[in-house]
C-alpha cells in the first residue's frame, strides 16, 4: 500500500509499529524529524527513511514549511 502524506508544520504522526509489515518514507518536501527505533534523524528532499516490520517508528514536522511523504507499507493491511 502505497499513500502521499501531508504534515503542516508542528503535525506528527506518533511513534507507532506494524507488527508483521515494513514501511517506508520518501521525503518530497519539508524536513522531518523521524524517530525509527532508538534512533532520532532529520530528513529532507529525496531521501528515504526505512522502518522494518516490529520497528516503532514516527515522524514530526518541526520546519516551516509542508512536509509531503510518499509512504509504503507491505505487505499491505487487511
């Protein structure tokens, strides 16, 4: 599953897992500050920030400007 994320600046999303699914997130626009595991990295335009399956992981804006991800997580929900 594969989805486009829009963070304004000062949103979040909470430090979360997916037990049995791997997700990604491609950084579009913005810098975000993403917590995966125990570690806490900033990231900007093109690059790419990888949560294997069991790993908590979020991610918060705390830029000034929109934060835009493309987001994959597989295998997908059911």
């Amino acid at each position: 599953m594969i989805g486009l994320n829009c963070l304004e600046p000062g949103q979040a999303q909470s430090v979360h897992q997916h037990g049995d699914q791997d997700k990604f997130y491609f950084v579009i626009e913005g810098v975000g500050l993403f917590t995966v595991g125990e570690e806490v990295t900033e990231a900007g335009p093109g690059h790419v920030v990888w949560a294997a399956a069991g790993m908590p992981h979020g991610v918060e804006n705390r830029g000034t400007e929109r934060l835009t991800l493309l987001m994959g997580i597989a295998p997908a929900p059911s």
